[in-house]
C-alpha cells in the first residue's frame, strides 16, 4: 500500500508522479535529498527507524550484487515490516519475490518505493537492464516507485524512464565530476580534452579555469535539466519520439530500446490506445513501436471486411485522414462508392477505410522520401498478406505508384497466388489523368454501396477494432445512424443513441442504453468491479474491487457495483485498478444508481 507516491500522467512504461512527502518531489526526478538510509543489516542489526514525512526512509536492508546465488539471496533475504510512514525497500532484480513484496491480491501492505540493488551491474548491458526493469517492475504494485541508484546520467536517464524507472539519485554523476569527467546528454568528455564546454550549465565558462568542483555541479545540473525534458515529454505523450533519437547516443542504449519493443506484454499492457500527440514515425524502428504493431495486429486478427465490393488498394497521404487529402479525394471521385478503400503505408501496414480516424492511423506523421527500405516494404507486405488471407474479395486493383508500393503488392501477389489489377502505369503517377481513368473504367459495371452500408460497416469496424472479432455483429445488429461521418451516431430500432463515434480518435462512446446493450450482447465486455457507492466523475482505485486485465488505458469500461451501473473510459489498465491505492481507475461519462 502507498500513501505517499501517486501517479499523475503516464506515457508507456514511464510515469509522472509525486512523492508525497512534506516537500513533494516530482517522478521521474532525484531523490538524494529526500533518502535516509536506515543503513544495511550486513553490518550489523538495526532497529527499526521512527521515520517522518519529511523523507523517504529506506528500511534495514540487505543488498545483493548482481550474479549473487540464488539460494544465497533467499537465505538472507528481509522481510519488510508495514509502516506508518513514507518508506522505501531494497530488492533484487534477480531474485525480487524473495523480499516481502506483497501479493497482488494484497495492496494494503508494502512499501511506497522500491530501490534494486544489482541496477548497476546492468548499465552497459541492453538486454540485461531491460530484464532487470521489467522483472522488478512486474514484481512491485503498479502504484509503487521503482528507484535504481548509483547509474542516472544525463545520457541514458531517458532511457530508463522510459522502461519504467520512476526515481534516482545524482551519485553516478557526482563520482564521474570528481574524475574530471564532463558529462551531457549526447556524451562524455575529459575535461583535459574540451576547448569549450559544449553545454556550459554553471556560471564557469572558461574550460582552463573550469575544475572538478565545477564539473560536479555541471553534472547534476545536466542530470536534473535531461529529467526536466523527461517529464515535459510524458506530459505530452512524446517520450518515444524522444527516446529514438536520444538512444542513438550510445550503442547499448539503442540495444536496450529495441530489447524492450521485445517485451511486447510489458509494453503493450501500459501503452494507451489513444492519446492526443501525433506519432512521429522518423526513424526505423518506429515500425516496432507497440501503437503500430498492435494496430497491425488488430486491424489482420479482428477487422473484417464487410462490403462485397472489390478491394482498391491506394497510397497513403501525407494529409490525414487520408480522405480529406487532395490525392484522395480523386480516388474516390473516381471509385465513387463502388470498392472497398484500403491504403497501405509505412509505418501502419494498412488502413480499411473504415479505420482512417482510428489511432494511430491519423495520428502519425512520417518521413517522405519516396524510397522505402527493406524492413518498411518487409513489415507493409506482412501485414497485407495476413490481412488479404482474412478478407475475401472478388477482385483485387491496385491503384499504387513503383515506389514501394507496387514492390509490395507484387510481393504478397506472388505469395498468395493472387491475380491483381494495376490501374498505374510503371513511372507514372496515382493522380494522373490517365491513372485516374484507368482506375475509373476499372470499376466500371460495379454497383455502389449506400451511405446506410458505410456506415453501418464503419460502426462495426470500429467495434471490432476496440472489443474483438466480432464484436461489430454481436453489438450492433438492428441499427440506425444519423449525423454525419466522422461524427457517426449509432441509434437501435426505436431511435434510441446507443453510442457515438468520436471523430478525433476514431473510437466509439457509449451511452447508458448503449453500455446496457454492450453488457447484453455476446460482445467481449471490459468490466470495472466497484465497491458500494455511486460514482459522479471519476472512480478513484480505491474503490474498485476488480477490473478486466485486458483492460487498457483510453478503453471504454462498464463500471458495476451494488450501487451503481455506468460507462467511461479507463485512465488506468487493468491490473493497476486492481493493485494501486491511489489515483484515478475510470473518468465516467453516464451512470444510474440502482
């Protein structure tokens, strides 16, 4: 249980927050003066500390050494009593189970903050911090801090607040100072060997006169000034973007990133379906980003084609959505509502058209340099050939130009021994004349489908996309809209609104008869348990008794209790709901007493 760190914004794994002690301290930042070391019971027996709220009191402990054996660490490891006051317990990213970290099932007790151990043998090593991070982060409640002393740097704190680290301590690079090391967010330097300081960030200026002692305060204020950053791009939803050019830095730090896209369970579970920041997808690995592979995942395992049209594959724009582009908009003068749209793009894979406005699909923006690389036209293709063995068409046109595109598509034809039509010639481009004309007389003989069909099937689709396969069928069967696209109401047989499609995120809003209908269907549900009151804004973690693990932050959520019936949208996942003590689990929008 933790009184004294909640946390207040979230960005994947990193985290704002605060301790909450009589002088706050803000996550990810320092906390050298806010520690008191009870001090190790290597050394000798202690007693337990009075402890105030005017610091974080790290218990008796026992540190353990990275490679430390196994059974070692068990036979020594502590138990850590409950206190009345802010404290922090000492862990091994080996061996973490082993030192009094509460049941999940258990949050009133534990303690406000973890500090592991071993956290430095693992500096250096990518694979090895990530396994450390993850271990120890899945160990300790979701509300506690997670702290690694004795390895912050200004160049590869990002990083580790981004995997999950929650706190440090500024020892890493006062010791560096002191051996004439100059330290900023891109490198390291020797004094002796810098004929200017490249980030002066102390009143000396001058590199001869420019000492050791001023080397330190140089250090920390470079460590607190990169955490500044950190916390500014949590705030905005932006650490990744960041952090892809920031792990450039150092080789082990780019291992370490790419390690981490590799903990596909760690990173999806914290990772919000929607956020507000654009997505900039400027560097290769962008593609392993958890936004764009469950995406993919999703739009190839849960989106089904409804129309019986023919499938046009079109180039993606620069302008999103994709229809209210220039390039697009002669498209589908020329398809006038007699094929199914899909546009491929890097780094998304494919977009139906139903799914332009669901994020990320309008929410990135990439490099355009006309030449696509092999992992760009590798992942592109996989992705279409899952989604064109899922989805059946009559036949197939693609309205693609030579650059990657047509690459890929000759790609997956092959593959799957497909007969594709291409509506542009080789060297020419979509938005010619004669292409536009090509793919015009294409479709001729082709019936339209109607406005009722699109968006009905968009509802769906979306549906589909957020709950499961099959999800838009089970929900929405005898069904009416009304308003216009984007901004799609979903009404039943009798006109009641049962939902709505919220145009800048591409998801759907439920109503109260609409949560009611969803609770009803054979729709998989994601359910908040509440415990026996009323909620009016926001329901606190507190009081939720249990939540669906499936459960993502940005999800629409029935929230149930004794009390109450409503529908909102998780501002936590699932299984923090269950295990913090602080913080909002749920915003809800509609609610009934009962």
């Amino acid at each position: 249980m933790t009184d004294y760190f909640e946390i207040h914004a979230r960005d994947g794994a990193a985290r704002l927050g605060e301790l909450r002690l009589s002088e706050s301290v803000r996550t990810p930042g320092l906390v050298d003066d806010v520690l008191s070391d009870a001090g190790s019971l290597w050394a000798a027996e202690r007693e337990l500390p009075k402890g105030d709220e005017s610091a974080l009191t790290v218990l008796p402990h026992r540190g353990f050494p990275g490679g430390t054996d196994e059974e070692v660490q068990q036979s020594f490891a502590v138990e850590y009593p409950d206190v009345e006051f802010p404290s922090a317990a000492v862990v091994s990213s080996e061996s973490a189970e082993f030192h009094g970290i509460p049941e999940p099932d258990d949050p009133e007790t534990g303690a406000d903050a973890y500090i592991v151990s071993d956290a430095r043998s693992a500096i250096g090593h990518g694979a090895a911090l990530v396994e450390a991070v993850v271990s120890v982060r899945e160990a300790i409640p979701a509300d506690t801090a997670l702290i690694f002393s004795g390895v912050a740097t200004p160049r590869n704190v990002a990083l580790l607040a981004y995997a999950g680290v929650d706190a440090f301590d500024a020892s890493r690079a006062i010791i560096k100072g002191t051996q004439g090391k100059y330290l900023t967010s891109e490198a390291e330097y020797f004094l002796e060997d810098l004929e200017e300081l490249p980030s002066p960030l102390s009143e000396e200026t001058d590199p001869e006169a420019f000492d050791r002692e001023d080397c330190v305060e140089h250090n920390v204020a470079a460590l607190e000034a990169e955490l500044s950053i950190v916390r500014q791009r949590v705030r905005d939803g932006r650490l990744r973007d960041y952090i892809e050019g920031q792990a450039r830095h150092d080789q082990w730090l780019t291992a370490a990133m790419r390690e981490l896209d590799d903990q596909w369970s760690y990173l999806e579970e914290r990772t919000p379906i929607l956020r507000e920041a654009d997505l900039d997808a400027s560097t290769s690995d962008a593609i392993r980003r958890v936004e764009i592979q469950r995406f993919a995942d999703r739009v190839t395992s849960r989106y089904r084609n409804r129309f019986k049209n023919p499938l046009v594959l079109t180039p993606c724009s620069a302008k999103k959505p994709y229809s209210e582009s220039q390039s697009h908009g002669q498209f589908h003068d020329a398809i006038q509502w007699r094929a199914h749209q899909v546009s491929m793009t890097s780094p998304i894979g494919v977009v139906p058209q139903e799914l332009e406005t669901t994020y990320p699909a309008q929410h990135y923006d990439s490099v355009v340099t006309g030449r696509w690389s092999e992992d760009e036209k590798q992942f592109v293709a996989t992705v279409l050939e899952r989604y064109l063995e899922r989805n059946q068409y009559p036949r197939i046109v693609a309205h693609v130009p030579d650059e990657g595109y047509r690459d890929i598509v000759e790609r997956v034809e092959e593959s799957l021994d497909l007969n594709v039509t291409y509506t542009v010639a080789k060297g020419a481009h979509p938005t010619d004349e004669e292409s536009i004309a090509a793919l015009s007389s294409e479709l001729s003989g082709e019936l339209k489908y109607s406005k009722r069909e699109r968006e009905h099937n968009t509802v769906r689709a979306i549906a589909d996309y957020l709950l499961g396969d099959g999800a838009g069928d089970k929900l929405f069967t005898d069904i009416q809209t009304t308003s216009r696209y984007p901004k799609i109401q979903v009404r039943d047989s009798e006109e009641t609104q049962l939902a709505t499609m919220v145009r800048q995120y591409g998801t759907l809003s439920f109503t109260l008869e609409g949560a009611k209908q969803w609770v009803e269907s054979d729709a998989p549900v994601k359910r908040v348990k509440i415990d026996n009151f009323v909620p009016h804004g926001s329901v606190l973690a507190p009081g939720i008794v249990d939540a669906d693990e499936n459960i993502r932050v940005g999800d629409e959520v029935i929230v149930e209790g004794p009390k109450a019936f409503g529908v909102g949208r998780a501002e936590m996942f699932g299984t923090e709901m269950v295990e913090s003590t602080r913080g909002i689990g749920a915003e809800i929008r509609h609610v009934e007493e009962r």
